[in-house]
C-alpha cells in the first residue's frame, strides 16, 4: 500500500469562461470571468442551450440567445415577469464529460410531446440538473432518462448554453414545456464565501453579492 502524501500537488481544475449580463438600472450590465468548472457554479450558467425558445409576454417566442435583461416572460399560468439576469458558458464535450456521468448526464435531450402534447413542442436539450415541471412534479432532466424519449447527449462540438433568472419565481415555457425559473438568490446562498466572491462581478449588486434577484 502506498502512503497517501498530502503535500503532494493536485492537478488544477479545469476553467470556464463565463458571462452574464444585467440591468444596473440606468443601461445592461455585461461581465466575464473564468471561474472552476465545478458542477455549483455551472448550475448558475448552463442549462438551456442555444435555440431554446421561451414564451414572451407579447408575441412570438424567442431563442434564448437573443433574450436581454428588462425583456417579459410569460409562465404556464400566465404570470408576466421581467428578465433580470442571464448567465451564459460555451460547454465543450471533454468539459461535459468531466461534469456527467452514465447516471446523471451532463446534459439531455427531450423528445417532442414527452410529458403531454407539445410538451416539449420541439426537442429541447437542456443540462442534466435542469428542473422540469411535469405538471405533477418538478425533477431533474436527468431523471428522466429512458433513451427513447429522454437521452444523454454527447455533442460533437461546443454547446452555447444560458441560464434565465426572472423577478419573482415561476413555471416559464420553454420549447413549450414548463420549466420552474432560477432562483440566483437561494443558489448563491448555498455557495461559500469565495465563490460569492468570485461571481460577484457577474451579478446584479456587485458591492454585496449576497443580495441578487
């Protein structure tokens, strides 16, 4: 048996580029860092991947990619919110393989009409810790894996991928499916102070980061 050495140095983690954008009241707040690529911190950047198109409160719906602070979003019920703040991270697949595993996918796809009639509308991937409201519960994405109409997806390139926070908590439709809406707020304060710290400049109220929307 060979003696653990716990001097010895560890391999550094992998990092991430990631970036938000926010309204500081006055104009939209853009921000960029590279932080650890720790499956907490993804949480926070990565969950719907470019395409996913959300239910605005007015007219069409839009990709996600092309969502802006202050825009509205309709909910399941129809509750109207404004957008506060979006994450984004472009997540390779050797970075998605280190977050995934054969049990709990990093990321997922879902087939048209899973969970009712167009409900998804369209196939709809999302990461694998992404809620999905069935209507009489609320799970992970990856939970859902049956590999006929729910699959792990092992992309061949890298994957834009956003994550929405809205001003009050509700069911959003994205593809046509709800999907609760992010609480930044109650992730953040399960976070230690480090990373608080080290987001701080990626969310809204720099100053004091404990207190995002």
């Amino acid at each position: 048996m060979v003696p653990s050495n716990p001097s010895a140095s560890r391999a550094p983690l992998a990092r991430v580029r990631v970036s938000s954008q926010f309204s500081d009241g006055l104009s939209t707040r853009r921000a960029q860092a590279n932080i650890p690529l720790i499956p907490s911190l993804m949480t926070a950047f990565a969950s719907f991947a470019h395409g996913t198109e959300f239910a605005m409160a007015q007219g069409p719906c839009i990709p996600v990619e092309d969502l802006e602070p202050s825009m509205e979003l309709r909910s399941i019920t129809g509750e109207i919110s404004k957008i506060v703040w979006i994450g984004k991270v472009q997540m390779a697949p050797a970075l998605l393989s280190k977050l995934g595993n054969p049990d709990a996918p990093a990321m997922v796809r879902i087939l048209p009409d899973r969970f009712g009639y167009a409900r998804p509308a369209h196939d709809i991937v999302v990461s694998g810790d992404t809620l999905i409201s069935t209507g009489s519960s609320i799970k992970p994405a990856n939970t859902f894996v049956d590999y006929e109409s729910v699959m792990p997806v092992n992309p061949a390139g890298p994957v834009q991928m956003f994550q929405v926070v809205c001003a009050k908590q509700m069911n959003l439709i994205a593809n046509g499916m709800g999907v609760p809406s992010f609480s930044l707020h109650n992730w953040l304060q399960t976070q230690n102070l480090p990373i608080q710290h080290l987001l701080a400049d990626l969310l809204p109220g720099a100053a004091t980061p404990v207190r995002v929307a």
